[in-house]
C-alpha cells in the first residue's frame, strides 16, 4: 500500500491511495495516517481510485482516521473508489459515512 499527499491548501489536503488496502497495508501506512489525522486542522480527502481491495483491516484503518479527523472537528472522505471497493463500502453500510456527498 502506498499513500502520499497529492496537494494541500487552507480548506484541505488529499491524500492518494494505492495498492491493497488489506492487513498489510493497513499496517504499512496506518503509522503515517494516523499521525497525519491526529495533526490536522482541515478537511482531508482520500483519493481511492488506486486501492484495488479493502478489507476489515482497511475498514478498520478508515473509520479509526474519520474518528481522529472528527476529533479535531475536520471531515474526511474518500473519492473515486473502483467498483469492487465501492460494492464492499457499501455492503459495510459506510458510504453515507466515508464517501463524498454532493
């Protein structure tokens, strides 16, 4: 899994996602991630189209980092997913939590 900031400014930064996001990957960027959230002060958006696979790790990875950037009264979603990864949000019951509303 890789992760990496793709731009920041004063309303937001986005993040991309590639690769699987399973047990490995979860673990892989969970220490970045986590920091990253825990840091913030502005809304961050998670560019998907990159991930191939979510699992419960995964599942795990965003809801843990949604409740970090709610703690510092941020917003965080995710954009893009490829439709196996937006057929597994939505069986999880995530999407009105985890993806873009418009």
């Amino acid at each position: 899994m890789e992760m990496k900031i793709v731009s920041e400014n004063e309303v937001n930064l986005v993040l991309a996602f590639k690769g699987t996001l399973d047990t490995n990957g979860a673990d892989s960027v969970a220490h970045w991630f986590y920091g990253l959230l825990n840091d913030i002060r502005k809304d961050v958006v998670i560019d998907f189209s990159g991930v191939t696979y979510l699992s419960s790790a995964g599942i795990r990875l965003l809801i843990s980092g949604l409740k970090l950037a709610s703690r510092n009264s941020c917003k965080m979603y995710l954009t893009d997913p490829l439709p196996d990864v937006l057929k597994i949000i939505k069986m999880a019951g995530l999407e009105q939590l985890l993806l873009f509303q418009n």
